[in-house]
C-alpha cells in the first residue's frame, strides 16, 4: 500500500528502529549529556554519553519525537559505540553533510536515512540526535535547538 | 448537500486546486494556515497594477487619485464587510499580528505596574506574546483563563478574573488550534459591563461566518486577509472610534502626520493616524476583491457548507480505530485537530503530503494549548467552502494507509 516514494523515506530498517529504539534510556552512570530540541514540531532529545580514554564507552537517548528522529537517535548509538570521539566527530559531519547533499555516502545501516535528503523539512528531524550528542562530546551547557545555524542544517 | 451550493463551479474560481500532488489530486485542508485566492483576487491585483498605480494621499496627477480612490473605497468595502460605523475604524495593517501589536503598543502605552491583561490558554501565540512582552514594557500582568478537556472556555473563571485592574481583555473568536468558537458575545457583554475594552482575535472567524462588530460590540477585531482569500501582508484591526481617538500614535512616518517641523509635529486624523509609511495598496485592493467575491458567494451558505464539511470529518475521521480528536467543543468551526495512536503528526503529516493531502502537523502556534493537553502536537485539517466531502474521504483514506505503514 505504501508509495514508492515513501519507501524511501520510511525503509524498514528506519521503521523497525522508530518501534524499537536501541539503547534508549536513562543510564545509571553519570557522563556528559545534551539536550536536543526542535522548536518546530516539538521533537526532544536528551543524549547521554560516556566518554573514556577518547573512546565512546557508552551512549544512550532519551527521545520523544518523531519516527525519523527516534530512528536517527537509535542508529546513531548503534554507529557510534564504542568508536573514537574524533571519529564519532568526522562520522557526525559526514551525516550532516550527506543529509544535506542527496544523501549519498553514509556507512552501514546509516544509509537506510539517505532518503530523508529528499524531504527537506525532516532533515533537521534527523540530524537533531547528532546534534544533541555532538554538544554533549563538547560538554556545551544549556540545549542545542534545529535552528542554530552551527553544524549542518 | 445544499442545492444551492455549488462547490464544483466555485472551484473553478481557484486554479491552484486543480492540480496533481505527489501523483494525487490536490486536497487542500490547510485553510486555518492560509486560504486559496480566487482569480477575482488576482484580477484585482493584476488590474491594479497594470492601470492605476501610484503613490495614495499626496499626490496631484491622475494616477495618484485613481490609486488613493481604489484605496479608500477597500477601507469602505471592509467597513461594509464587518458593519463598523464609520471608515475612521478601518485600520489597515500587515495581518492580524500587527493589528494585535498595535493595540499592545498604542493602547498599552497607558499600563502601569499591576495592572492586567486578560486572554486564554487558547490563544495563537501572535495574542500571546506582543502581551507579554508589554508586560514586560510596563510592569502589567497576563492573566489567563482556562478551558475545559473539550477545549471550551471555562466561562465562570473567566468572568471570576475580570477585576479592578483587568485594562484589556484579548480573546480569540475561533481557537485555531482546536476550532472551538468562544461566546464572544456573552464574553464582550461581561467584560464591557465592567468598562474594560475587548480586542476579539478574529482571524480563524473571519473567513467562515458573518461578522457585525457593532452587534458584537467589541471594542478592537483583528483579522487577517491570508486566511480569507485575501493576499498575504494585508489585514486590518478595527476599532471602535471612541477609542481609537485616544489611541496615541505608534509607528512614525509619512501619512500618519499632518505638519512635521523640528519644534514639533502634529498628527493625522484616524485611521491615518495609525497607518505610517506608503500602505500595502494592492493587498487593500485584493483583500475588499475577496471580500467582495465571499459576500457573493454568501456567508450564511459558506458557514452552512462547513458545517456540513465538520460534521462529515468528524463522522469519518471518527470511524478510524486509534484516532483521537483533540478539541470537542460543541461548538466549533471547521477544523478538526487529532492524533493517532503511534504515529507522530510530523510522520503523519509527510505521508498524507504524498498521497495529496495537504493538513498542518505540529502545535499550530498555540504551545500551551498543547501544553494544557499534554502533547507534542496534532494534525489538523481546515476547511473552507472549496473543499468536498469528497477531499475528506481522500484524508480519511490516507490516514488508513499511514496506520498500515505504521502498524507494528
């Protein structure tokens, strides 16, 4: 029944991680955390990450939002755990910058977010996780929003 | 439906609904967001532009004359459109935004510290905010009244907050977040008993029933053209003469003076008192073109038609599993705000994008009414008096393809 077009946006694998959204949860461990806000439809995010010896030993989410943005929050732990902070950084620029240019060149199950390019209103939807944990890595105070201008869109 | 109306040739009045959207024929329910022009609107437009253009008020050739003509005879068909009194009350302004700033920065220069404004959780944030940030100027306070599970004004309570410092009561006619239409009447009636003036937020009102500002007897109405097929950056507040005469000025500029000198500068007569700057001419032009084009077509038969648009929304909308309609007042105007059980409105808002069906997702400008509701957002759909019940089946279909998407 679906549209092909929707297909795109909405794969199985997006789908499947908006129903069941990995390492969603309030951790027990006290690390660095950022709060992720769109003012625009009102998605939440508070990521949760744990960094030893420059390394992502732990990252969690708490998310309310919408399918694209909790899939986007849950990929993003599954591609970033346990990886260096700078390669969790260069990943972070690559998905802005491939969510913003079509789309192409995103590793892993990442890929299955490069329809999102084609919606430009849900960009933002999907990039506001790696927002959120990007400013919980630079331990930044108070709460990043989709519409400050630093990073991608 | 009604014989007499007839949808079918009204929509051949509005080219932009006769188009394909992702593969689907067009359904446009965004009508609380902003209306569809017909091309009598456009036509006005055009004309205009085409023959009669030139700066109003001050100029000595032909063209200026015509312009200022065509100009005033919109600010007389607006006051013919609302039954106010007197032209002098017709203050053109950028849309129902400025219309309320204006009262916030003209009418609220008299507040001082304690004193209150009073609105509703219901309110659009543009009857939000320029009240607090005038609370912010001057030391007042914004009180609000509450609404019910139904989304109703809780009435008693409004009329309990009603006290010896209210200065100015600001309540929208239509929420544009649950639809519900307040008691304007029994709300001006109380509160003018207490001699406090009311500003009624007119916009979501406006476009979808007959309105008298003489028999509302409200002191201030503010609408905007936007959602009454009029062109953006055009509406106008209206005010009672006996108080826009001693509303101070609150934009500087040409056409608001009458004399300007360094040792001083005096004031233009009302309504030009309050409108600086070389005005939105064609939108005046367009917005009385609309006008005259929605008393054609009929108030009365339009709020009937829409009333029989919500009745059929609610009935099919209503038959889907999981679905919940937020704002059940009993009365209310054509649009119907729900959520579905495990579908985000932004997610629902991009699937029935694709299958043609244009709603709004989100808090609609109105966060404390998500607030008062404990949501994120809703989907809403709007209606006008172009829309079929056929278009309402269309969504009500794509709702159905969005669970089956959705469903786990």
């Amino acid at each position: 029944m679906t549209a092909p077009d929707l297909q795109t946006l909405y794969r199985q694998i997006v789908l499947d991680h908006s129903r069941q959204p990995r390492h969603q949860r309030r951790p027990d461990w006290r690390g660095r955390e950022a709060e992720g806000h769109n003012p625009l439809c009102g998605d939440k995010i508070r990521v949760y990450a744990r960094v030893h010896d420059d390394r992502l030993d732990d990252v969690a989410y708490e998310a309310s939002g919408c399918a694209i943005c909790v899939a986007s929050a849950s990929l993003m732990t599954e591609a970033t755990l346990g990886r260096d902070v700078p390669a969790v950084r260069a990943l972070a620029g690559q998905f802005g910058t491939a969510l913003g240019s079509g789309g192409g060149n995103l590793p892993g199950d990442l890929a299955a977010l490069a329809g999102v390019s084609q919606y430009p209103a849900r960009i933002r939807c999907a990039t506001l996780p790696w927002k959120a944990l990007l400013a919980a890595l630079d331990a930044s105070p108070g709460t990043v929003t989709t519409e400050q201008a630093s990073g991608d869109r | 439906m009604t014989a007499t109306f007839d949808v079918a040739a009204l929509r051949r009045d509005f080219p932009i609904l006769t188009q394909q959207v992702n593969g689907h024929p067009l359904a446009y329910l965004d009508n609380a967001a902003s209306s569809q022009r017909p091309l009598q609107v456009l036509e006005a437009i055009g004309h205009y532009y085409a023959h009669d253009h030139a700066n109003i008020h001050r100029g000595v050739h032909t063209l200026s004359h015509r312009a200022t003509d065509l100009y005033e005879g919109a600010r007389e068909t607006v006051r013919a459109f609302i039954n106010a009194a007197s032209v002098r009350e017709i203050v053109f302004t950028s849309g129902t935004t400025e219309a309320i700033n204006l009262v916030a920065f003209s009418f609220g220069q008299r507040l001082v510290p304690g004193d209150e404004i009073l609105v509703t959780t219901m309110e659009h944030h543009s009857n939000i905010v320029p009240w607090q940030l005038l609370c912010e100027r001057s030391g007042a306070v914004l009180r609000v009244a509450p609404i019910n599970d139904a989304g109703e004004l809780l009435f008693d309570e409004f009329v309990q907050l009603l006290g010896p410092r209210t200065r100015l009561v600001s309540v929208a006619h239509v929420s544009n977040a649950l639809g519900s239409v307040n008691p304007v009447r029994e709300i001006v009636a109380a509160t003018r008993a207490r001699g406090i003036p009311v500003l009624v937020d007119g916009a979501q009102a406006i476009a979808h029933e007959a309105i008298d500002v003489r028999e509302l007897d409200c002191d201030f109405y503010a609408f905007s053209g936007h959602k009454m097929c009029g062109p953006t950056g055009t509406g106008v507040l209206y005010g009672r003469e006996a108080i826009l005469r001693d509303l101070p000025p609150w934009k500087g500029g040409g056409d608001m003076i009458l004399t300007v000198s360094f040792s001083g500068t005096t004031y233009n007569e009302l309504p030009y008192r309050l409108e600086a700057g070389t005005p939105h001419i064609a939108g005046a032009i367009g917005l009385a073109a609309a006008m005259r084009y929605l008393t054609a077509v009929g108030m009365a038969r339009i709020a009937a038609w829409e009333a029989q648009l919500l009745a059929h929304a609610t009935a099919e909308l209503g038959k889907i599993p999981g679905l919940r309609f937020v704002g059940t007042a009993r009365r209310k105007a054509g649009l119907v705000s729900f959520n579905v059980d495990g579908i985000h409105p932004h997610d629902l808002g991009t699937v029935l994008d694709q299958q043609g069906v244009a709603i709004r997702a989100g808090h609609h400008c109105a966060m404390p009414v998500m607030e008062r509701f404990g949501l994120q957002g809703t989907a809403r759909a709007s209606f006008a008096f172009y829309n079929t019940p056929a278009e309402i089946d269309q969504l009500a279909a794509a709702v159905r393809v969005a669970q089956r998407m959705f469903a786990a």
